[in-house]
C-alpha cells in the first residue's frame, strides 16, 4: 500500500468516525482542500517519470472522487440525523386544547325565524316590515274586528294613547300591503307581538310570530293545505300531514287552527283561514274574482317543539347556557 | 264554559263516550280544553269562540252536536205562554230606550216559599261551576245554562207601583249592586228601573234595593235581549263580568226570550216552590225579521276545495236551523235569530264545511302566476350585522322592549320615552329607547350565574317619542365584560383582556363588514360612559352611534367584576353598501415598508394623526398601519411615541429608494405640521 492509498483509508476511517456534519467539514478540507493531502499528493507529480505521470494522476482523481463520495455521504447521513433529532426536540403534546377562539352564536330566535324565511322564500312569498308600536286602525279595525267585539277580550295589550298600541298579531301588516299593488301577491311578515298577559311557562307578554298571506283567482282552503303541508315538511322535515278545525278569526272566513301531525304526535301551530271578503272588499278587490288565504304562527313554537323545549320564558331571558346549546 | 256531559247527552244523545263527544265537538270548532269528573260524571271545558255566544248553553252545544251527527234533539218540554194574560193586572213594563233593550219580557210566580233547590239541580249547577244559593236563584242559573238566556229575579212587593222601566242612567245617578258595592252609573250605561229607582244594572247585575228575600213572597221574573256593545261597554266600565254580561255581550238570541221565562216558570211549578201568574208581558220594540242569505253550492265547492251538491248544502245548513226560503242557482235560507254571526255567503260556506268535516279538504299548491319571494333589506342587512358580530365572537341575545324606567335607557338621537299608558307594573312601564339597559342587564344575570365569558350582542327595535310622532328604528348594540374567551392555557393574551379598543374593533369590523365607509371616532358625552373612554361613532358624516366604557358609578351594583364595553349603533342610519368601485389592479412590483416613529403631544388625539396621513397622502403609499403606542421614560412626560408602518407601492415600477425616501419626507412634515411630532431620528 502506498502513501496514497494509505491517505484514502485514512480518509475514509476518520470520515466514518466524524460525528457531526462540520466534523466532516474539517475532514474534507484536510483532504480536498486546496491545502489539503491529496492536493499535496498531485503537486508531487512532478517528481515523476513522464510515462508515469498520467497513471498516478488518474489514481489522485479516482482516489478524490471516492474519498469526495464518501464524505458526501457521511454528510448526508449525518445531516439527516441531526434534522431527525431536531425534529424530536420539537415534539409537542398535540392532545392538549387548542388554544379558544372567541365564539359568537345566533339566538335561537334569530336561526329560527332565518328558516322561516327561506321556506316561506322558496314559497314565493314576499317579506315586508311592520312595525312593533302599530295603531289602532292596523291591528283591529281594518282586520274586520267589530267595535266592542268579545274577539278584544283574546288581544288584550298595551297602549300608549287612544291610538297607538303594540301590535297584537303580525296580521296588522296586511291592511298596509293589501294596497301596494293588485293581486296576485304573496306576502309574509315575522315580527315581535305582545298581549297582557300574565308570563308563565306557555304565555309571555312578548312573544314572536310569522304571518303569511295570498290573494289570487280561485285560491280556497285547499290551497292553504297544500302550502301548509309544504310549508310544515321544510320546517320540520319528511313528510308531514295538516288537520284543520274551526276556530275564529275576524280577518278570515272560514277560520281554522291548524295542526300537523309530526312524529306521531299532533301539534297545534296556529291560526288560518280565507281572507275574509270584507278585507277584500275593503281594499277595492273584487271578492267573487279574488281570494285569499292568511296563516300564523308563533316562532317560538316551532323552535320549542323541535328542540324539547319547555319553557317559553327561556328565550327572552338570555342565559347563556341555554343560547349556547343551539 | 263547563258542561256536564250528562247534561249535553240529555239533549242530543250521539251515545257517544265523554272523550268522543270532546273529540267531536273539538273538531266541529267548539274546543274542549278539559275533560274533568264530578259526581254526576265526566264535565267539558269548552272553549267558545267570541263568534258562537249561541253555544254557551246545553240547548246550543247539543244543537251542533245535532247538526253534526244527525241525531234528533230532545229539547225539554214545558207550558209556553201567550199573550199578557193576568199579568196586565199585576205589572207594566216600559222601555224607553229602545235602541238598548229590543226586547224585554215579564213573568210573575207568587206564592214563593223559599229554600234550597232540589240535590240534582245543584249537582248540575256545581258540575257547570255555579255555586247553588237558593231554589228561586238556582232555577234562574239553571235555565241560563241550559238555554243561554240569562234572567234576572226581583222581589215584586218592592218594586215602587210594581212596574218595570228600562231606560238609560240619568247624570249622577248611582245603585248598589248585588255585591255591595256603590255604583257610579253614566248616562250611557242602561237600568232596569221601577217606577222610581234603578233596581239593577241591565244584563250586568241586580242591585240591592229588589234583591230576593226570604220574606219575599212574589217575584218578577225578567228575560230579556239587551244591545251586546251596550253591556260589553257598561261591564268593562264598571270593571265587572258576570255569567250574565258574558253570554250579553256575545248575543243571546232575541227569540228564545219568553221561552227562557216560560222555562223556568214551569220548573218553579213542577218542583212546587211557588205559582207562576199566567201570561207574559213582552215588549218587543226591536223585532226585526229573519236575515235572508243566499249560498251557491258551486262556491263552497271553490272555497273549500271538494265537491260540494245542492243537497249537501241543504241537509247541512238544515240540520243547524237554517230554513230554505228560495232556491234556484243559489239556495236562499233565513238566518236563525240564534246565529248574528252568520252575515255574508262566506259564512254559510263555512257552516256547509263545518257540517261535511274539514277533513274533506284536500291539498293543492296555488295555480296562479309565480311570485318572487324576497326577504327585506332592512331583515338582510340585520342579518349581515348578525353573521359579523357572531364572527367576532359574541353571543346573540333578544331582550324586552317593554322596559321599567332605567338610567341607562336613552335614544342615540333626541326623544323621549316612549310610556306605556296605565301601565300596571313598572316593569312594563315604557318601551325601550336604547338596547343597553337590556345588554347590561343580560351581562349581570349571566354573570350572576357564574358565566366568565361576557360578550353579547342584540339587534332590535327601539322608540322614541318626538316632535314628529313616535320613531321605531332598528339598533344594533354590544357589550362586553372580560376576557372574550375562557381562560385556556396560552401566554398569547390577545383575547383574554379586553378593552375600549376591542369594541372599537368591534365596531370597526361591524361597519366596514355591512359596507359603509370607515367609522370615526371622537370624544363623547354621555353620562351614561366614562368621561374619558367613551366616543361617538360617525360614518360618512353623520353620528350614528357611541362606543365606550360602562361608568363606573353605573357599573357599581352589577355582579361583573371587570369593566363593562358597551357600543349601540342606529343600524338605518348607516349609509347603504356601496357597489364596488372598479377594480385596483394587481402590481407585480415589490412593495416597500418604512416605519416612522413621530414623538407627539398626549393631547393630540390618533384622528388627528390619521386625518395628517390621509390629508398628505403621497400617490406611492398603498396603505398604513398604527404598530405600537408608547408613552412613558425614557419620553417627556405628556408625549407618546407612535409607529406608523407605511407600504409603499407602484403600479407600473419598482419604487426607487429616492422616491420612498421623498414621499417619507412629505408624511414627516405633514405630522410635524399638523401634529407638532418630532422625530427621534
């Protein structure tokens, strides 16, 4: 073995001994380098025989390139621990919480009444504003309600003058929308209401509810079943089937509450019926011609049957563990 | 109202069970709420409607039950009387406002001998919620339970010249009703007089001064029709309703008048406690014919949605005691004086459908010309804010709007509470003016609760009493005590404190979010909010809302520990979304960011620096950013250190140091100028 074979296994040795990626750094230069052995080892190339010359300088390079692979490799190696052991160091405890983001939720109220208007959307049905401090004229006499009528005796309310009072029933809407145009129309308002009433489990002075009325040729009960039912399916999904039974309502003739039966169970929802002639009548449209049907109900009902709840003050008394869980 | 259903099946025997009778009645329209025992067996609660007063009887409920099931009624027999007979000799009945009472009818028993009325009239008394008082009285209860018609008893011998005047109350004139109590009687409340003094409110109560004795020997007995709208006014005028002014005021039927008299004189005789005088008086100023209506079978067939034939509209309409007068492509009846309600086509189609079962509707979707359905913008745009605030992490409450007076209950604009009128609690005293007496008090009771996380938001209408009128308008409003977020285990405490400035961000977020300019914010002045951490929120030049912290004098008695962050904004008041504008294109050159630093008075306030910024803003600078407010040593007292971080950008170039540093120069003399700022460097 001569001096540079011995210099390459020497190389080689240390190379594989080195134990860090600049430890291999080191190696290299004293080998490779510029002033390195095997740089040294060509530079005695001179000192020999011309016909000798080419072969020794053959065996430098060959002896370059492998020590360069080896140390390339050692590196790699070595690097590639080194990144995993890294890596180790990095470990977290990845079953720990995440860290909390502030989290908001739409009351119960609000998803509610935001599914009633789609489905009621999708049913063609135009929503409209009313308003909570309504007068007199809106919320009684234009909904055919007879002065001194025992039908007063279900809306009691609050008022603040002789003329002015907070809207019983967001059927108020109607004698402002029958107006704006000629039928056909479809409108549909939801909207807080309040009656004097002592608060108890089912009963609130402030309550919610949604109104929903059509006038167009030949629309009779029929057609108020039919759009109940649909109507009932999208809010509380599959197939739903709607009973009526007669009930009164100034504003409609033949008055009805409607029930759906749900899950095996019957429910009373609220109020409908034809929209009675004189209202009609009272807005310059022809009642032989033209007809109409009008539905409520309260949205607190439906949010009630459809998630157990209870207790009707539950909503308006905003405690946060009971607005977190929907 | 209660029946005993032993009663009702009397009448109208469906052999039906106490719980089919409840069903059948429900679904013809009369609601049974209740089915309770007795000692004489299963009683209803039935709920009448306003409309149906001719069912608040045994005679009405069975009559239904009759048109429903076919089934013959078996109505009592007893005599009837005809004409005044002796009765002339006894007693005169005058009235003299006619346009109050149509109809009103006497009748004479002597030879009363006093006592309790016999064990089953009592149990059908008590079943039906009457306390028995005395055979004279019970019978009057019984005949009003069983026909509708209520009747009143006086005692003869102590009516001045025994005759009976119905006339209005004259100014100032009082009576002291049954129950003891003095009464103020107006001039449009109607009496029951003799010759002299009232002796009972009409269709109301008797008075004292002809009340039934034990000594009374003879009695009168009135039946009478009295105008609904004149007792229901003269009840709730005198704050009373009784079994009597309830059925008035839902229209007794003016026909069964005598016979309701007849009735209970006959049962007077039959259970021997004294002897009816034969004959009537009746006076019947208002007899007015049959109301005649037509009904076309092709129209209930429309409105109700199934074929309905000319034969089923008679056999139904019949069965309910309508009469067929005429008949060709309509079918005429007269109206039975015991249905008022009935008025238009309309109603006889619902009778017809009552009859035949609303069960026969079928379901249809509507034919007609398709209608675009739409929510409102005023509902969008709420619904926008909702999602943002809901983004920012606060939790969505719906509060009262009827409100006891509060100090923290005031308009964002000029106005006044909105009072309720007699309100009879304070807490329902007014309606809300504000959303924050609401908020704050949601805030306390969680917090009561134990609740650590305090951030709430409401969005909802509000009043305010004004020169103009009353104004609903809808607000939105937020509040916010302590950490957004439950404690967790991070060193990052971004969400774990908050201050002025979150809910600033908050309102910020709220604004942009529904597509309105920036808001601005300077100092405020409402007691509500601490004089030095509050401002007024204005977009586009108008104030549309405030922002601040709760005072701490206001914050004193709440259960929250930390300070309370409250903001309300006039969501209508913010200026509509604007389209957007056309679009900045995309420069593919590198941006530039430079900070500077200026030294600036405390009492300069950070609008003043932006307004600087925005005032000078060279074309080159896309955007700026406040990094870091710092006061204190090693600064001067009463000067604060801000870092504005400037991107600089063109769009068609790479920007040249020398410009950077140019338009950096124009911004430093901008806020030494308009700011006073110096420069450190």
């Amino acid at each position: 073995m001569d001096e540079l074979e011995q210099l390459v296994v020497q190389a080689e040795r240390e190379a594989a001994e080195a134990s860090s990626v600049s430890e291999v750094a080191t190696i290299e230069a004293r080998y490779l380098g510029g002033k390195g052995s095997l740089q040294a080892q060509l530079r005695l190339i001179g000192s020999l025989l011309r016909e000798n010359r080419p072969t020794f300088g053959a065996r430098v390079n060959a002896a370059r390139d492998r020590l360069a692979a080896a140390l390339a490799e050692r590196r790699q190696a070595l690097a590639a621990a080194e990144a995993a052991r890294r890596l180790e160091r990095e470990r977290i405890d990845v079953t720990l919480p995440g860290h909390p983001f502030p989290a908001g939720g739409e009351h119960p109220l609000s998803q509610t009444e935001a599914r009633i208007k789609a489905a009621l959307v999708g049913l063609g049905f135009e929503f409209a504003e009313g308003v909570e401090l309504e007068d007199y004229a809106h919320n009684f006499a234009a909904l055919n309600y007879p002065p001194e009528h025992p039908a007063f005796d279900e809306q009691m309310t609050f008022y603040v003058d002789d003329t002015r009072l907070l809207r019983t029933q967001t059927t108020a809407i109607q004698g402002r929308l029958m107006p704006r145009r000629p039928p056909p129309f479809r409108y549909a308002v939801v909207g807080r209401c309040f009656r004097y009433e002592a608060v108890d489990a089912t009963h609130h002075h402030t309550f919610h509810q949604v109104d929903a009325f059509m006038v167009d040729r030949g629309i009779g009960m029929a057609d108020l079943k039919g759009v109940l039912r649909q109507f009932a399916s999208t809010m509380f999904g599959g197939d739903v089937m709607v009973r009526f039974r007669p009930d009164f309502f100034p504003f409609v003739e033949p008055g009805v509450d409607y029930s759906i039966l749900w899950q095996g169970r019957w429910l009373e929802l609220g109020g409908a019926g034809l929209v009675h002639p004189n209202i009609l009548e009272a807005h310059d449209i022809d009642s032989e011609t033209y007809s109409g049907f009008a539905f409520g109900l309260g949205v607190e009902r439906i949010h009630m049957i459809q998630n157990g709840v209870a207790d009707l003050r539950l909503y308006l008394d905003n405690d946060f563990r009971f607005l977190s869980q929907f | 109202m209660r029946l005993p259903v032993e009663w009702i099946v009397e009448m109208a025997p469906t052999g039906d069970t106490a719980d089919e009778l409840a069903r059948r009645l429900t679904m013809a329209g009369l609601e049974v709420e209740e089915t309770a025992e007795s000692n004489i067996g299963p009683v209803l609660s039935i709920k009448v409607t306003p409309n149906r007063g001719d069912c608040l009887s045994v005679v009405g409920v069975a009559r239904d039950l009759g048109a429903l099931t076919g089934v013959s009624l078996r109505l009592p027999s007893f005599a009837r009387s005809a004409g005044p007979g002796e009765m002339e000799d006894w007693s005169g009945v005058t009235i003299e406002d006619p346009d109050l009472c149509p109809r009103y009818a006497a009748r004479l028993v002597r030879d009363i001998r006093p006592g309790e009325s016999p064990r089953w009239m009592q149990d059908r008394l008590l079943a039906a919620g009457m306390r028995p008082v005395s055979n004279v009285v019970d019978v009057t209860n019984y005949v009003m339970i069983e026909t509708g018609q209520p009747l009143h008893a006086f005692d003869y011998e102590r009516l001045a010249e025994g005759r009976i005047v119905v006339r209005r109350a004259r100014p100032g004139e009082s009576i002291v009703s049954l129950d003891g109590v003095q009464r103020e009687l107006s001039p449009e409340m109607l009496l029951i007089c003799d010759a002299k003094k009232p002796i009972a409110i009409a269709g109301v109560m008797g008075g004292t001064d002809a009340e039934m004795r034990s000594s009374t020997t003879v009695m009168l007995l009135e039946s009478a029709h009295f105008l609904w709208t004149s007792i229901r006014r003269t009840a709730r005028a005198l704050g009373m309703t009784t079994e009597a002014s309830y059925r008035f005021e839902r229209i007794v039927d003016p026909a069964g008048v005598v016979a309701a008299a007849d009735r209970a004189c006959a049962l007077i005789e039959e259970l021997g406690f004294g002897k009816p005088v034969e004959g009537v008086l009746d006076e019947y100023p208002g007899a007015a014919p049959r109301r005649r209506l037509s009904v076309r079978p092709a129209r209930c067939s429309a409105m109700l949605g199934f074929p309905v034939t000319e034969s089923d509209v008679r056999t139904a309409l019949a069965r309910l005691g309508f009469d067929e007068t005429e008949s060709g492509v309509s079918i005429e009846f007269a109206v039975p004086s015991f249905r008022p309600d009935v008025v238009r086509e309309i109603d006889l189609v619902e009778e017809v459908g009552r009859v035949l079962g609303y069960d026969r509707i079928p379901e249809r979707l509507p034919e007609g010309a398709t209608t675009q359905g739409r929510d409102t913008d005023l509902s969008t745009r709420m619904g926008c804010a909702r999602r943002l605030l809901v983004g920012c992490g606060l939790q969505e409450v719906v509060g009262h709007s009827l409100l006891a007076s509060n100090e923290l209950d005031r308009p964002i604009a000029a106005g006044d509470r909105v009072a309720i009128r007699s309100a009879l609690s304070a807490d329902l005293a007014g309606l809300r003016a504000s959303l924050l007496p609401g908020l704050v008090d949601v805030l306390d009771r969680n917090a009561r609760r134990g609740h650590g996380r305090l951030a709430a938001f409401e969005i909802g209408r509000v009043f305010r009493r004004t020169e103009a009128g009353y104004d609903e308008s809808v607000n939105v409003a937020g509040a916010i005590a302590g950490p957004m977020v439950g404690s967790g285990w991070a060193r990052d405490t971004r969400w774990r404190s908050t201050d002025f400035h979150t809910a600033a961000g908050v309102v910020e977020r709220l604004v942009r979010g529904l597509g309105a300019p920036s808001p601005s914010l300077a100092p405020g002045d409402d007691p509500r909010l601490h004089p030095g951490r509050q401002a007024w929120i204005t977009v586009a030049g108008s104030r549309v809302g405030l922002l601040g912290e709760l005072h701490p004098q206001r914050a004193a008695d709440l259960h929250i520990r930390s300070r309370v962050l409250v903001f309300e904004l006039a969501l209508e008041a913010l200026p509509d979304a604007q389209p957007p504008a056309a679009l900045t294109p995309l420069s593919p050159y590198p941006p530039v960011v430079r900070d500077l630093a200026p030294r600036i008075a405390l009492t300069v306030p950070y609008e003043s620096v932006r307004r600087a910024v925005e005032d000078a803003r060279p074309d080159t600078l896309e955007s700026f950013e406040l990094t870091d407010v710092f006061d204190g040593a090693p600064l001067p007292e009463g000067v604060r250190s801000l870092t504005l971080s400037f991107t600089f950008r063109a769009p068609d170039r790479t920007l040249a140091d020398a410009e950077v540093a140019d338009a950096l120069a124009a911004l430093r003399a901008a806020l030494a100028e308009r700011c006073g700022a110096t420069f450190a460097v």
